[in-house]
C-alpha cells in the first residue's frame, strides 16, 4: 500500500513471540505509516519515552516487564495514548487489572489480524481527526502565508485571522489603503462556518451619504422619491455569510447609530418600513484609519467601535515587513504568468534589490501592479531597468510603451464590466470581486450600462 494511502498513525507493538511479532509487524505495517516493536516491557517503554507512538498494542505474560506493569507506567507518563492488550489468558484478575489501568481495548489471542486493524482504527480515531485538523491548519497557514506574507507581524496576523475565524466575533481590520484588508477579510470568511454563504463588500466612503441608509439596510416601495420598487440592502443580502464595511469610519453619525442597532439586536429596520427584518448576519469592518483615534476625537461611536471591535487586527504596511516583499512579488508573477499562459520570467538580483528598496505607498496593491505589468512586458527576465520603466507606468497611470488610448473611458470600464461577467460566467458577486468593486458600486454600472 502506498504510505499515503496509510493511515498517518506511529503504533509500537510488544510481544515477546518472535515469529508472532514479525508477522504482526508486516500486517501493521500495510495499514499504518510506522510500527515498532519490542520483545518485552521494558524495551517498549524505552521505545515509547523516545518514539512517543500514537498507540501501544502489547501481549500482557512477557519476560522481563509484563504488560500490565508497563501498561501503568505508559498511562502515568502518558494518559491519552490509547493501550491495546492481547492475550490469550482470560483471568479475572488480569482483566480487572486492565480495566483499572484505563486500557482502550482487549483483543484476544490468536489473534484476528483484521479484528486487530479495527481495533486500533477505532480506538485511535480521536488521535487522526486531531492530526487531520492540525494539518488542515497548518496547510491554511501556508496559503495564506502565501497570500499574505512571512513576517513575525503578518504571522501574528494569520494567528489571530485563524482563530477568530472559527468564532462569530465582529472584527476590525486597519492599515493603511492596500496592505490587504479586504483580502483578509474574504479569508477569514472562506475559513469560516459562513464560508458557505454569501461574502458582500460594501465601501462606505464610496456611496452618497443620502443613499446609505437605503443602501445597507433597503427601503420600501414608495420610501422616497424614486424608490419605484421594495429592495433588499446589502445587510439582508449577506443573511447568513459576512458583510465587509470598508471605510467604515465614513459613516454618517446616523448611519452608525443605526449600524450600531443592527449589530446588537441582529434586526433593522429598512427605510419606510415599520416592521423589522432580522438577520444573521457577520461583521468585519476595515478603516485606513486607526479607529480608536476617531473615538477620541469624537468623529466616530465610542459603543459602535467596541461592538464591532471584538477583536481588532493592525496590519502593517509592506514597508515595514521588507521579508514579505520578495515572497508576494513572486507570487503574484507566478499567478499573472498562470493567466497569460507564458513561462514566468526570472526576477534578477538588482531588480530584487530595487523592489526592496521601494517605499510602496500604494502597499500590497501597489506591488501587485507593478508585478502584472512587468509580466506583461517582460522577456526572459526581470531586470531594474524594467521595473524602472513599470513603476513610471504605473504613477503616471500609462502603459510602458506609452501606447494612446483609442476608448473613452466609460468605454474601457462597460469593456472591463463585460469581460468580468464572462470570465465569472455571469456571477455578479464574483465579477465584483474581480474588479476589485464593492457590490454596490459594481450593481450601479450595471444598470447604467444596460448589463
């Protein structure tokens, strides 16, 4: 059998019958990744104090040190690893002897090979669920590692990111305009018990202050002018899943106090409506501004920071995690590469230097630019001088070749609107996301484009 197909679990078997324990060592050892062995008690439990195996299956008469006795001295020094005991002696005493010590299970001699397989499937369950998790978790963490970067403060980040997603915790997220907020945010959902549900972004700062209230919270046929139809704002849109407030702190006192309701009670009321809608809905809310300072100058709700502020993360800007620079400029080579279908280019060493040395204002958007487009542009290989050129293009806003643009500009974005409801084969939320637009904003071009 193939060691992945194994189960990932280290068993040490005693028995002091040689042919017995040869022959019960090769059957293991199809069904499990590691088995050890030893002839008598004793040698078991130097193997055990070394090894530290998952589970001890061991003969109860054996010279030396018999099962019992090293069955008590494993439980002391080790209590949860599962002992398995087999013997073909059915004394009372004996067996009472095993059930005081807390043993998993009993298999009688001669023993049934398969009957022993299961017996130390089952009684190791707990032990491969528990690995199972810690490696679900551990590969999680190298994808966002990935996502994120490998500095001790995004560590500290992608610890809090874990933990916090496994609970129904509000969360702010601050750091300056393009070090990943929303990015995280949509992680911590996708490793959510939400991650089945819907994920909306809504950017605050983005929507006319009269239209907020109707925005996040929907309005009844007849609420104001224009309100033609009963629609459902984007709280209720997000029932079940998570809703992300970018730029929360743009909110209008009114729009806080409402949010703040919202939060607490989980109903709100929509424009015009007397009758509550109630929600399960999750709150992550991001700002570019360190939130508590907006408390204390009075310019946002000191209630509304603490209910959505269970838990906050600071992420810091790329500047200051220069480690992250190198791992993230790859990565989103390697990924624009995947797109373009050519083979990545190499990043030479002055061209790694210069993306060091870079202040990056724009953050982990910035870089991302700068790497699409020198994917874009490049030959074999990466060099300054090209990333010169780019980062002039990308302030400037044109193309390193300087090429003059033939289409307007509502032109280019109902061009970019189209191309992302094809290539999402017509999801709005996820041709949103790939714009890098909030809902709102992307369901407003909708309309006015006629899409």
């Amino acid at each position: 059998m193939p060691v992945a197909d194994k189960a990932n679990l280290k068993i040490l078997y005693v028995e002091d019958e040689p042919d017995l324990r040869e022959r019960i060592r090769i059957v293991l050892g199809m069904e499990f990744q590691t088995v050890l062995t030893a002839e008598n008690g004793r040698d078991g439990l130097d193997i055990f104090h070394r090894e530290a195996p998952d589970v001890v299956v061991c003969d109860i008469r054996m010279p030396v040190m018999d099962g019992l006795e090293m069955t008590a001295r494993v439980r002391k020094s080790a209590p949860g690893t599962p002992v398995i005991l087999c013997t073909a002696f059915t004394e009372t005493a004996y067996l009472l002897k095993a059930i005081e010590l807390g043993v998993s299970a009993y298999v009688a001699k001669p023993l049934d090979c398969r009957n022993l397989v299961q017996t130390i499937t089952r009684v190791a369950l707990p032990i491969l669920q528990q690995k199972e998790l810690a490696l679900a978790r551990e590969n999680e963490r190298a994808s966002m590692e990935l996502l994120l970067g490998r500095s001790p403060a995004m560590q500290e980040a992608i610890r809090q990111a874990q933990r916090i997603a496994q609970s129904e915790f509000s969360v702010i997220i601050q750091g300056e305009t393009g070090v990943g907020k929303s990015h995280l945010a949509s992680i911590i959902h996708g490793l959510s018990r939400r991650r089945g549900g819907p994920f909306i972004t809504v950017t605050v700062s983005a929507l006319p202050e009269s239209l907020v209230e109707s925005q996040l919270f929907g309005h009844l046929k007849g609420a104001f002018t224009g309100a033609v139809a009963t629609t459902r704002g984007l709280f209720e849109e997000a029932d079940g899943g998570t809703l992300f407030l970018d730029d929360v702190d743009c909110a209008p006192p009114a729009i806080q106090a409402k949010l703040l309701h919202a939060v607490e009670r989980k109903q709100f009321y929509p424009v015009g409506g007397v009758q509550p809608v109630h929600v399960n809905t999750r709150i992550i809310a991001a700002s570019n501004r360190e939130l508590f300072h907006e408390v204390q100058s009075g310019a946002f709700r000191e209630d509304l920071y603490y209910r959505l502020g269970e838990t906050v993360i600071t992420l810091p800007p790329l500047r200051q995690r220069g480690e992250d620079i190198m791992l993230l400029a790859r990565e989103f080579l390697l990924d624009i590469c995947r797109e373009l279908e050519r083979t990545p280019p190499v990043i030479t060493a002055d061209a790694a230097l210069m993306l060091s040395r870079h202040p990056w204002h724009g953050n982990v958007r910035e870089l991302k630019s700068v790497m699409k487009r020198a994917a874009l542009f490049a030959g074999e290989a990466i060099a300054a001088t090209d990333l010169a050129d780019v980062m002039t293009a990308v302030k400037s806003g044109a193309s390193p070749e300087a090429i003059p643009q033939v289409q307007s500009l509502e032109e280019l974005k109902r061009d970019a609107v189209r191309q992302a409801l094809a290539a999402t084969g017509g999801k709005k939320m996820e041709a949103a996301r790939l714009l890098d637009l909030d809902y709102s904003s992307f369901k407003r071009m909708l309309d006015r484009y006629g899409l």
